[in-house]
C-alpha cells in the first residue's frame, strides 16, 4: 500500500470520527430528542410524541413561567410546565391559579384544576429560591410539583417546544 492510500484513508477516518464528536457534543450540549411519556401534559402533548430538547437555552436565559420543561427527578425524566417561580406564593382555588395572590391565566388548560394551597401540603408559604413549580396539563393524571415539591433549576435539562415526530403533529406548543 503506498503512502498516498495510507494519507487517504487517515483522512478519512479523520473526517468520520469529527463527525461524531460533533454529533455526541451537540447531543450533550446543545440538544436532544425527548419522547413524551404518559398523559400527563394531554391535551398539549401527546404520549409519544418525540421533542427537540434545548439544552443551552438556560445557560443564557431565565426560567419562564409557562414554558415546556424536561426535569430529572430521582426515578426518571419527565415533561412538565413551570408555573411557579423561585419566592413565588402559589394557589389553585375554585379552578383559578393565584400567584402572589393575583390571578393568573391558564389558558392551555381544558379539565378543571383541584384546590391545592402549597402550605397545606407543607411545602411552606414560598417556592424556595432556585426552584420551580412544576404542573402537568392533564392535572389529574400528572406526578409534579403537588407530588415530588418544586424541582431545583438544576434539576431543569432544558426547554423543549418543537415537536418533531409524528410529522403531522402542529410544531411549537406554548
């Protein structure tokens, strides 16, 4: 073999393993695919449909109330929305949710929601600094917050919103 071929093929292999080290960087860092489990964000999401998860988003930017997150918690990753922010007071009284004491609008929301009080679950009266509360959309059907308490931001991977996979399925969700 002549030194020409053996220079091709080290090219070569060179070309393919930085492919994969960028595939393996931008899927550690960057984004992933997630897949809907359950029904616990229906009618919003569906059980599997398959979500591009950003990973980098909120290496820049803050945590909002409302968006699409993936959360670790000890047994397994799930998808939920942040509706309660760090020192917030929470409330769902009469199907209406109160932050700080003020109303605010769930308008994503079709089934009703249970009274719930975060003290009266012994959470004390405030989400705790760095961390979330977090709900399904299909409230009687969601392990979150009211369950597992508010998640810590470093237990947030990222935001996800675009819905990749079925084809048919209408994108970006709220």
């Amino acid at each position: 073999m002549s030194k020409d071929n053996n220079k091709d093929t080290t090219k070569e292999y060179f070309i393919y393993v930085c492919i994969i080290l960028l595939i393996v960087f931008i899927r550690s860092f960057i984004v992933t695919p997630v897949r809907v489990n359950g029904d616990s964000m229906y009618p919003t999401l569906k059980d599997g449909e398959i979500m591009l998860l950003n990973k980098i988003n909120y290496r820049f930017n803050d945590i909002k109330r409302f968006d699409i997150v993936v959360v670790n918690t000890k047994d397994e990753k799930i998808i939920k929305r942040v509706i309660g922010l760090p020192g917030e007071t929470l409330e769902i009284k009469d199907n209406v949710l109160y932050i700080n004491g003020k109303e605010v609008k769930e308008d994503f929301l079709k089934e009703e929601t249970r009274d719930f009080d975060m003290e009266a679950y012994g959470m004390g009266k405030r989400i705790p600094d760095d961390s979330y509360f977090v709900m399904g959309d299909n409230r009687d059907n969601s392990m979150d917050s009211r369950i597992i308490g508010p998640v810590k931001k470093s237990q947030i991977t990222g935001r996800t919103r675009l819905v990749v996979f079925p084809f048919k399925a209408k994108g970006y969700r709220n």
